[in-house]
C-alpha cells in the first residue's frame, strides 16, 4: 500500500476512534472498562499513525494495526459485557473497530 493510502486509512481509523471516544465522554452512562478501551485506542491510533507518517517498516504498521484490532476486540466486548452502553456509543465503538478491520485486510 502506498504511504498516501496508509495515511488516509489511519487518518480514517483515527476519525471513527476520536468520534467513539467523544461519544464515550458525552454520554455518562459508560463502564469505565469502554473508557480505558478508548483511551488505550485513542494512544495507539496517535502511535500508528506516526509509525506511518514516519515510513516505517510494513511489520511495525501490521504490529500496530494488530494491537489497535485487538483494543478494539476489548472495546466491543466491553460494550457487550456493560448493562447498558448508549445506543450511538456501541455504534460508534464498531464503526471504529470496522474501520480497524477494513485496515488490517487492506494491508495483507
């Protein structure tokens, strides 16, 4: 994938992460397993993005969009676990998990 692509894709991934997090802070009804999950994504993504930014190599990328699908596999089960998690909060926690994914396939 080109470094253009990469940084487009990250960039997307970090916009659905910043958007679940926002969503996360706005709504006050949130285990705070989900907010460590997204925090710790919010961390990673920032991580991922500069290792793309950076050209390094495609192993440290997967590595990195590994650790980020696996936050996310936290992030979901968290929401899965909770009582209750608000509606537009879980749909935002998969939308950034999806984007994850669609990530880690483009990349192999």
């Amino acid at each position: 994938m080109q470094t253009n692509q990469l940084r487009e894709r990250f960039s997307q991934v970090e916009q659905c992460v910043d958007n679940a997090a926002q969503m996360c802070e706005m709504s006050s009804d949130v285990p705070d397993r989900l907010r460590t999950c997204l925090s710790e994504l919010e961390q990673e993504s920032d991580h991922a993005m500069q290792v793309a930014e950076q050209g390094q190599g495609e192993d440290q990328i997967r590595q990195c969009v590994t650790k980020l699908e696996k936050i996310g596999d936290r992030a979901m089960q968290a929401c899965s676990q909770a009582e209750y998690v608000d509606q537009q909060v879980q749909n935002a926690v998969r939308q950034a998990r999806k984007a994850i994914s669609t990530l880690k396939q483009q990349l192999h």
